[in-house]
C-alpha cells in the first residue's frame, strides 16, 4: 500500500476513534459530576500530572529508537529492526518498573501537593491504583510502536477506541449503579491491560520475529547515535513535563482541589481536541519520516508548507470553535457553576492555538531526528514558565498559570523550533518560517472577530439557550472555512488539502 494510501486509512480510523469516545467521554464526565464532587475530578488531574512527571524515567527512548526504526524498515532490515527492539524492550521493561516502585515511593508525601486535603477517603488507594495503570502499560510500548513506525497506525487507534469505548460504559454503569471511585478507577486498570495485551498479541502475530531470542548487537556506532538522541530528547522530556504537567500542581497547591476540578472541564475539551490533531499528524508521521529519507530537500519544503497549512486551518477552525463555543457548551453540560472567567478562557486558548501550530515542526524535526540540535530549549523554556507563573498564579489565578505558559512558549519555544527545522534542515532562514505563522496569525484573528461578531449577535436574540448554540455551532462551521476557501483557493497549498479531502471522502 503506498504512502498516502496509508495515512488516508489511518485519518479516516483516527477520526471515527475520535467522535466515538469524545460522546463517550463527555457523558462520562457529566455522570460523574453528578455523583462525585469537583474534588475528585481535581484529584483525577493531580494523579495524572503526578505520572506525567514520573514519565520523565522515560527519558525520550521511545522517540529516538522510533527514529532508528524508519530505514531498516524502509530497507526490509529485518534482523536491525530485531535488535532495535530487543533494546526497546529492555529499556521499557526497567522504565516500567522505575515508574511503578517511584510512583508507590511517592504516596506518603501527597499532602504536600493539595492546598487543603479534601475530605476523600481511601485516598492513597485511589492514587497507587493510578501508579498500576500507568507503570503497566510501559512494558508493552515497544510493540505499539513498531505498529506505528510500519504506518499501520489504524491497527493501534481502533484498538485505542475499543477499549476506550468499554472503559467509558462500564464505568458509567458502576457511577449509575454504585457512586464507587474504587470500582470506577478499577475498570480503567482492568481495560488499560486489556489493550495492551491486544495490541501485544496483533504484533506478534504480524511481525513474528518479535518472539525470536536470537539477534544481532548493534555497533557501537549506532549505540552512541540513540545514546545521544536519547540524551537530547530527555531535555525536550524535563521542558516538556515541567511547561505542561506543573500547571495541575500549581493550582491545586496554591487554589485549590475544587478550582483545580473546574479547570480540569476546559482541560478536557481542549485536550481531547489536542489528541484527535495529534493522532491526525501522528498518523502521517511515519510518511513524513519515510519522506525525510527518501526525498530532495525542496520537495521535503514543499510538503512542509502543505502541511503546515493543514496544521493551521485545523487549529485556527478548533480555535475559533473553542472561543466561540466553550462557555455555552460548558453552561448547557455542566452549569454555570463551572464556568471559568472569559479572559481566563481566552488565554488558554490562544495557548491551545500556538501550541497546535508547533505540530508540523515537531514532527518534521523528529522524523529528520533532529533532536540534538535543540536539547537546551525545553529546559530554558521550562524556567521561564515556572519562574513566571507561580508569581502570576497568586496574582491571577488560573489564567495567571496559562499567562506563563504563554509566555514560556512564544518567548522560547516557538521561534527555536523552527529556527533548528529552517537552518538543520532547509537551510534557510527562520524568517520564512515566522512569515508564515505570523500570516495564519492574522488571517485568524480576522476568523475570530467576523465568527465571534456573529455568534454575539445571536445571544442577543430571546431563542432558547440551546437553539442558540446550535446557530452558534453553524456560524463557526462555515465563516472560518468559507474564509480560507476564498483566501486561499489558488495556493498550492490549498489545493493538495482540497485534493487530500476528496481521496479520504472517496475512502
């Protein structure tokens, strides 16, 4: 199957993946309101951050051998990809275990990450069964990603969806039925498993010499190469976890588990847009590495360009979408009660758009594996946000934790990353690059204040609050994507999309 043939097949999986639980997942949230305070959904966000500050054990390994994997599997290397993967697991199999014995190590000290500990029985119990959910799933990563360096991502994200979709019911059913959070938290762990030991199974199936036990070495050349590679990734890692895992442990040690479960709603609308992008882009991932290899570097550009433009009409839409949008959808789910301020949920969004648009310069960075090149920008990215943050939390609150983020994010990370991707890879200045961020910036910007204008105008009418949302959700569908057609219609870029849509529409 060719290349785009694949990555049509793994968008088309990804998408139906993604309407399936998001349903799924906003129900679920609801219920659990319902039946469970704000505390605990506070809790749910400080547990997470918790793991995703052990994740730091991982150090970067799974990108860097990712990396490895794209041409012995572009070359038929059989007997490489062995003895990459017995490195893989080994690695993962102590990671694992790291994670599992640190997180348990962890339990006494919870009570210096809560403002005022609620009054939540059980609530170590609650937090080691996050450490089991999170510890197991390491030992059996290696296999997903051999999946997905062969393109055949769909495999992975129908299997995701599966055992997602079971996790929700069920768990709706024990909220209905018993109000318990043990059981709720239970019948994650127990599904958690039962995915990975699918998504084990199906890779032994389809690459059978995963169970044999002889291989190769690698040299020490190559060794060295992932060493290095792995070394630089652990510094993207530590800035990666500290810009976006310390923002729960901020507010919940200066605000609160109760602001902490509020913000935690917007959290989750703008993460599950995240993930569906990101699933989106990692299903053409390995293209683009495949592309990286095998490609000149003017056509590597131009298939740059058309996905960064891609990257943007998806982002700018969501973005328009979550401005307009959030603050209706979450009165009609959830109550006023859990609304946020309007300026407070203005920043996290503009964070949700910048932080998007950085999509397409990861992943050309990581498939050209230039990892190396910029190691020092997360860790000066995560000082400046963490020195400017806590200072703004006291001062603003939620949208003081966001503001740094902001910050930390244009002031370091935007303009570094694609100055390492123009000057590594194109050989070209990085000013191209911010020329075109900073036109789908303002091409944006205009989106928002004709959508936005639109969706006021509707509040002012005396329809109900739900008919209202719905005329909402109709202006923000044809403004900002009538107003790329037309402004960008005879662009290269436009067309490959235009073309790109009809290839998955005849899917």
């Amino acid at each position: 199957m060719s290349r785009t043939k694949k990555s049509i097949r793994n968008v088309i999986f990804t998408i139906v993946g993604f309407v399936v639980t998001t349903l799924l997942q906003l129900v679920n949230r609801k219920v659990f309101i319902l039946f469970l305070s704000s505390e605990y959904l506070g809790l749910n966000g400080l547990f997470s951050n918790i793991l995703s500050m052990l994740s730091l054990s991982e150090m970067g390994i799974g990108a860097a051998i990712v990396f490895a994997l794209y041409k012995p599997i572009a070359e038929k290397n059989t007997e490489k990809v062995k003895s990459l993967m017995a490195l893989y697991k080994k690695l993962y199999t102590i990671i694992g275990t790291f994670v599992l014995i640190a997180g348990a190590l962890l339990t006494p000290f919870l009570h210096l990450l809560i403002k005022e500990m609620p009054d939540i029985p059980y609530i170590h119990i609650y937090y080691l069964m996050f450490v089991i959910d999170s510890g197991l799933s390491y030992f059996y990563t290696y296999k997903r990603s051999l999946i997905i360096c062969n393109q055949d991502n769909y495999i992975s994200t129908t299997t995701t969806m599966l055992s997602s979709v079971g996790t929700k019911v069920v768990q709706l059913i024990i909220l209905l039925l018993t109000h318990n959070y043990f059981l709720f938290l239970l019948v994650q762990i127990l599904f958690t498993r039962l995915e990975n030991v699918l998504i084990s199974k199906i890779a032994d199936k389809q690459y059978p010499f995963l169970k044999d036990k002889q291989y190769q070495k690698l040299s020490k050349d190559e060794i060295r190469t992932i060493r290095n590679n792995v070394f630089a990734m652990l510094a993207h890692k530590i800035g990666m976890v500290i810009v976006n895992a310390t923002d729960n442990l901020i507010i919940s040690k200066i605000l609160g588990l109760a602001v902490l479960g509020v913000y935690s709603n917007y959290v989750l609308l703008t993460q599950t847009i995240e993930s569906f992008v990101t699933k989106i882009f990692s299903s053409i991932t390995a293209s683009i590495g495949n592309l990286v290899a095998e490609q000149s570097k003017e056509e590597v550009e131009k298939n740059f360009n058309r996905i960064l433009f891609l990257n943007y009409w998806i982002i700018a839409f969501c973005s328009i979408c979550l401005i307009c949008l959030i603050q209706p959808f979450i009165h009609l789910w959830l109550g006023a009660d859990y609304q946020l301020p309007m300026f407070t949920v203005l920043i996290i969004i503009v964070v949700f758009y910048f932080n998007g648009m950085r999509r397409t310069v990861l992943e050309f960075r990581n498939a050209a594996g230039l990892f190396w090149a910029d190691r020092y920008k997360a860790l000066v990215e995560s000082f400046v946000n963490l020195v400017v943050s806590i200072p703004l939390t006291y001062a603003l609150g939620v949208a003081g934790v966001k503001l740094g983020t902001l910050i930390s994010l244009l002031g370091v990370a935007f303009w570094v990353e694609g100055r390492i991707l123009y000057k590594y890879l194109f050989q070209k200045s990085v000013l191209q690059y911010l020329f075109l961020q900073t036109k789908y910036a303002v091409v944006t910007g205009i989106q928002l204040i004709c959508a936005y204008w639109a969706c006021r105008l509707i509040d002012l009418t005396s329809l109900s609050m739900l008919l209202k949302f719905v005329l909402q959700m109709v202006i923000c569908l044809i403004i900002p994507n009538v107003m790329i057609v037309i402004i960008f219609w005879k662009t290269d870029e436009f067309q490959y999309a235009k073309n790109l849509v009809k290839k998955i529409i005849k899917r």
